[in-house]
C-alpha cells in the first residue's frame, strides 16, 4: 500500500478505521523529512496490512499543533486506536522495521488494561482535587482511545 494523505478531516477516520497506523508529520521545506520520506514509502509496499499516513504541517497546521508536534518529521503509531509510539526525528529502515515489528507485537490487551488504568488513577487524581473528571484523561499519558482529539498528548 502507498502512503495516503491524512488531514484534520479525515485522522478520526484513519484510526479509528485500521488496525495499525502510523503517521509521518513532515513539511516540503524540511531536509530530514525529505530524507525519512523515501524509507517511510518504501515500509508502506513491504507492510500493505498498515496503513501509512502523512501530514503536512505547513497544509495541517491546526492539526499540527493539535497533536502537539513542535519538531518534524514526528512519527506517530497507533495500533488499536491507541498512540503507541511519539517520537521525532528520521528513522532508518532498520530501525523503522523495528519499531513495525514491536508495534505489531504489542499484546493490545495489556495496552488497553495500562490505559485503562490510567483513565482511573487521573479520574481519581482529579475527584480528590476536587476537579471536575476530565473525560479522555488518558491523552495525558501519550495514549489515546479519541483520536479525533490529539490535542493534549503532547
């Protein structure tokens, strides 16, 4: 599979409709991301059951800030809805490779069970402050299970 375009239109859409994503943010003007671009294209034929997105921040730029990125590329992975992997800087294809196989290998019951208790130590972090509970706390944590709300996992 090629790499397709992803927007602040259609991120929801892309993560909450596959398994595994990972999402390239980058910009025209950027050298390192012109050089992770051909390894990141190259993953996309040799791994069709993943779907690789790229973001332009110069195009995306609300979406940008809303996942937080403040250095590019960042690449991003999210397997089940949930962000596994956030980290800036160009991979090469070793080490990409790599980060496939580990993503692939999660064992997602256990991620959903950390997130999960996640939620509740913030939900119960909040309610002895007396603070309202903060629905989807969890992106605090550099998880998610809403990505149409990257906002605060910076």
């Amino acid at each position: 599979m090629s790499t397709v375009t992803v927007t602040n239109d259609t991120l929801a859409e892309t993560i909450e409709g596959n398994d595994i994503v990972l999402l390239d943010f980058w910009a025209d003007w950027c050298g390192p991301c012109k050089q992770f671009a051909p390894v990141f294209d190259a993953a996309s034929t040799e791994n069709e059951d993943i779907v690789f997105g790229k973001v332009d921040t110069e195009a995306e730029q609300q979406l940008a800030a809303a996942a937080g990125i403040t250095s590019i590329p960042t690449l991003m992975a999210f397997r089940e809805k949930v962000m596994v992997f956030n980290q800036a800087g160009a991979l090469d294809k070793g080490s990409l490779d790599q980060l496939i196989e580990a993503v692939k290998g999660l064992d997602m019951n256990e991620v959903h069970a950390a997130v999960a208790q996640q939620q509740a130590q913030a939900e119960a972090q909040a309610q002895q402050a007396g603070a309202p509970s903060a629905g989807g706390t969890a992106h605090q944590t550099g998880t998610t299970e809403d990505p149409a709300n990257l906002g605060p996992l910076a």
